[in-house]
C-alpha cells in the first residue's frame, strides 16, 4: 500500500517536472512591445503578472495582481521608479534620480585579457543609477519619493515601502533582482521552473556586485586613439555638469544623439559605463515607433557594430 503510494507521488511529481518543463527554458521573448516608450519595455515596473486561468495565457498588464504584487509596490506610474519630479538624489550626476546610489566597492573588471591598459576605477554615476537594480543590493521598488504626500525617504527601507498602501492594496514583500529574491521566480530550473513556470529567465540580467564577468565599466578611454592604434576617435565633445562628454557623432550634426555612443567623465577623464552603450529608455531602430533595439543598446550590434564604435579590430 505504502509503495504503491509512494509510486503515485512519484509518478505525479515527474509529471508535474514534465509539465514544467515545457514553460521553462532559456529566456522568453518579452511579452512587452519594445516600441515608441520605455512604457512597453521591461523597464516598466508596474506590469502585472496573470492570475488564476489567465496565468498562462492572457497578455501582460491583463489586470490581475498575481505574482508579481507580492514583489514590489504598483506605483502605478513608469517613471518614479527611477525618476521623481521633487525631492530627488542631487549627490549623483543622473537627471532627477529617485534612487539611493550604493555604497558598494565592487569588483572590477581585473584585466582578465591580456594587453588591458586602460585605469579601471570604480562605476561612475552613469552606471550607479543601473546598479541601483542591477546589482540586486536594493529592491527595484527602493525609490526615495513614493507618489502621494509625505512619501519621502532618503534612506529607502522595507518599513518606509511599507507605507505606501492604496485602498485595497497590501504587498509584504520587497524584492530586488537577485537570486533569493526576484530569480527564486525568474530563472528557468530548480524552483523556479516549478512555481513560476512562465515567467522569464533573468540570470544574466542579475549584474551582481563583482563586475569581472562584464564588459569594463568605470573604465578611463584611451587617450591615444585613430589611425594606427586599436582605438576610434569619439569625434563630439559637450559640455556637462560633472565634465565632458565625449561622443561618436555617426551624423556629424555636432549634437550629442540617444543613438550615439557616448564616455563620461565624472572628474576622472572620459570613461565607459553602462549608458555609454545602453540608453534605458529603449532606441528606436529606425524612424518614429518602430521596434526599439533588443537590450536597450544604443545602436544596433548587428555585425558587431557596436564594439567597433570603440575598438578597432
Ligand atoms: C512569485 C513569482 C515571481 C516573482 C517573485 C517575481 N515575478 Fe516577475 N513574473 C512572474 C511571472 C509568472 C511572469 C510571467 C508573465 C506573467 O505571468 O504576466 C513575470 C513577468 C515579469 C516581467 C515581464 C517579462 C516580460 O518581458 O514579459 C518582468 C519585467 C518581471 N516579471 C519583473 C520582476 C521583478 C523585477 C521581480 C522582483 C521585484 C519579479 N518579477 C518577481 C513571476 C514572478
Ligand atoms: C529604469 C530606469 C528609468 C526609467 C523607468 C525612466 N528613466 Fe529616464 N533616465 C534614466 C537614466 C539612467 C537616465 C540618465 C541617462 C544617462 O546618463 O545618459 C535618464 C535620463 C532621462 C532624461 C534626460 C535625457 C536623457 O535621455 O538622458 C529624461 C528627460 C528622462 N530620463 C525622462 C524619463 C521619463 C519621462 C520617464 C518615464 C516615462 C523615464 N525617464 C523613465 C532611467 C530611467
Ligand atoms: C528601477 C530598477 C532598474 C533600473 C534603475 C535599471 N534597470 Fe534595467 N531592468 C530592470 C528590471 C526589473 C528589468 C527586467 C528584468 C530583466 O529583464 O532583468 C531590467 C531589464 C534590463 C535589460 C534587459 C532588457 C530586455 O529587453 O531584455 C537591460 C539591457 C537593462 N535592464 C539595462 C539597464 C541599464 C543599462 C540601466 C541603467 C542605464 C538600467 N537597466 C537601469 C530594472 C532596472
Ligand atoms: C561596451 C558596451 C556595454 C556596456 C559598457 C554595458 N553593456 Fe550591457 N549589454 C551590451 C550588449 C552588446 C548587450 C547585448 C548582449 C546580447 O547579445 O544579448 C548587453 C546586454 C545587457 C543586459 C541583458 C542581458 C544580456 O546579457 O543580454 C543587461 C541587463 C545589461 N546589458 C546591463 C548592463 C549594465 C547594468 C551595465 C553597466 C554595469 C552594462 N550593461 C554595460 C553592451 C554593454
Ligand atoms: C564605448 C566604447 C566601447 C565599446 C562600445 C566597447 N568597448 Fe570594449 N572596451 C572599451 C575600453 C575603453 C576597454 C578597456 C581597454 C583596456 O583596458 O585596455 C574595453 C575593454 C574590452 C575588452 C577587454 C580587453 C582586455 O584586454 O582585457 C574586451 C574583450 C572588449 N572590450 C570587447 C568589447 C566588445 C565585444 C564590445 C561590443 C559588445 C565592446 N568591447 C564595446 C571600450 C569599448
């Protein structure tokens, strides 16, 4: 009887794997548009997740509160997530930053190449405002000025985030992009190919705080560059608050374009960072409300376009 038991719970088990398995997998297309706002990308952190008979069928944004409000707060709004009409983060040279700025040290790109000769420094301003999220240290719902009145924190905590309840509303959880908390979900084996069998892989997304892995950010440009060395000439130059931006201006308009790859420079010299090739609003690919480009890339990396904005190989 016992084993016959144990047989049946045995048999539903793999079964339940099986089913599994087939929503699991590497990372699924996004079900957001990726066209004419960051409104319809990923970096909207009001979207919905399904319920109940929809979970793996209706469109995102469907209505129902589901997995996803148990994760972070539904401001409602795309924008406050990173950005706040009052009260911002002024200690950052990032526009009207609604975001605490970790005080990490990370782990930088160590020369893992071999002819690395650039100064590596820790991640300028202009990658601190994607590590806010990306490296998992805060949730991503972790923003100073909640909307409504007297929703102000310059330390955000799970306390504070606790205060923000609209009628009907209860969340108890703040998560961050992690693997113990968003990717317990987002990841397509283990626990999550069980419990949230749709929802999309996010292991890479999840930057961490030891950059060795990742393309050299808070890295200074090398100073020598053109005919003859392994390096292009960022030919635009403006002027910016914190310094010069150096950019590669394709158009030759002499204006620096979201299209255009871009070295920051927060008093240490021209340096690459995360919006050097990212633009976190999405790039359309061409013309007004086509589809943006994938990873919110710049420009298109199509035949390796956009490495050899830079490198000369
Ligand atoms: C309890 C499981 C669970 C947790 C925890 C969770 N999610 Fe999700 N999420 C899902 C599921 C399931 C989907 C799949 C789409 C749907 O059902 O709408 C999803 C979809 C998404 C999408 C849309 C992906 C796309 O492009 O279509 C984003 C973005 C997202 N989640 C972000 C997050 C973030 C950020 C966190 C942490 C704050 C998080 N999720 C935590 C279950 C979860
Ligand atoms: C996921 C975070 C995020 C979201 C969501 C977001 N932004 Fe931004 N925004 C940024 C970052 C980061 C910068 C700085 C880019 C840089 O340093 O080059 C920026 C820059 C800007 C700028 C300055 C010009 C520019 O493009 O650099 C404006 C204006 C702006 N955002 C408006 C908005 C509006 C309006 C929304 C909502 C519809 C929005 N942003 C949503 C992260 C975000
Ligand atoms: C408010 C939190 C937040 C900030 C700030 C933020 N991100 Fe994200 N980002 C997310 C979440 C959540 C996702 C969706 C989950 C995922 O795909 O990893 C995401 C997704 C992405 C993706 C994958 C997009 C896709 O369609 O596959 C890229 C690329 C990205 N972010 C780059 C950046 C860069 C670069 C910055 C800074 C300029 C930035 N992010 C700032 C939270 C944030
Ligand atoms: C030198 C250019 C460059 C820099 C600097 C850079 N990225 Fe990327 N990033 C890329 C490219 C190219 C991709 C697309 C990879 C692919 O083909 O999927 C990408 C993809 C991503 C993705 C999606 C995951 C993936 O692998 O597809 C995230 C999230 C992301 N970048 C975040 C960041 C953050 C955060 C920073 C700063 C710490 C950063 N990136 C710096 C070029 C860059
Ligand atoms: C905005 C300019 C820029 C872009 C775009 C860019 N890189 Fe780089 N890359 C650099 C700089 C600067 C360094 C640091 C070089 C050094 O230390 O010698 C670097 C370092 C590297 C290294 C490590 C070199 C070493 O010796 O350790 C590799 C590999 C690399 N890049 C590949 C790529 C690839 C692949 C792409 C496209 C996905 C890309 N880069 C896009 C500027 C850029």
């Amino acid at each position: 009887m016992r084993r016959v038991l144990l047989h049946t719970m045995w048999v539903l088990l793999v079964q339940w794997l099986a089913v599994a398995n087939v929503w699991s997998g590497p990372d699924r297309p996004t079900e957001f548009s990726n066209t004419n706002s960051v409104v319809n990308t990923r970096h909207n952190m009001t979207q919905r997740s399904k319920t109940g008979a929809d979970l793996l069928s209706g469109p995102p944004n469907s209505g129902g509160a589901g997995q996803m409000d148990t994760s972070r707060n539904d401001y409602g709004q795309v924008c406050v997530y990173c950005h706040t009409p009052h009260g911002a983060n002024a200690t950052i040279a990032a526009p009207l930053w609604n975001r605490a700025i970790p005080t990490t040290t990370y782990t930088t790109y160590n020369l893992l190449g071999t002819g690395a000769s650039q100064t590596y420094t820790q991640p300028g301003g202009s990658s601190l405002v994607c590590l806010s999220c990306h490296d998992g240290q805060q949730a991503v719902d972790a923003v100073m000025n909640m909307p409504g009145a007297g929703k102000y924190s310059s330390n955000p905590n799970f306390t504070f985030l606790e205060t923000w309840q609209p009628t009907g509303f209860s969340t108890g959880s703040h998560l961050g992009l992690k693997s113990t908390e968003c990717l317990v979900c987002h990841t397509p084996t283990g626990l999550g190919a069980i419990i949230a069998p749709t929802a999309t892989d996010f292991t890479v997304f999840a930057i961490g705080t030891d950059l060795r892995d990742d393309h050299p950010v808070g890295v200074s440009y090398p100073s020598t560059s053109g005919t003859g060395t392994d390096w292009k000439t960022p030919g635009g130059a403006v002027a910016k608050p914190g310094g010069t931006t150096l950019f590669f201006d394709e158009n030759g308009d002499g204006r620096l374009q979201k299209t255009e790859v871009r070295l920051y420079d927060t008093g240490q010299g021209a340096e690459v960072e995360c919006g050097s090739c990212h633009d976190p609003h999405g790039v359309p690919s061409a013309g007004v409300g086509s589809g943006f480009l994938p990873s919110f890339l710049r420009k298109t990396n199509s035949a390796s376009a956009l490495c050899l904005t830079c490198h000369s190989k």
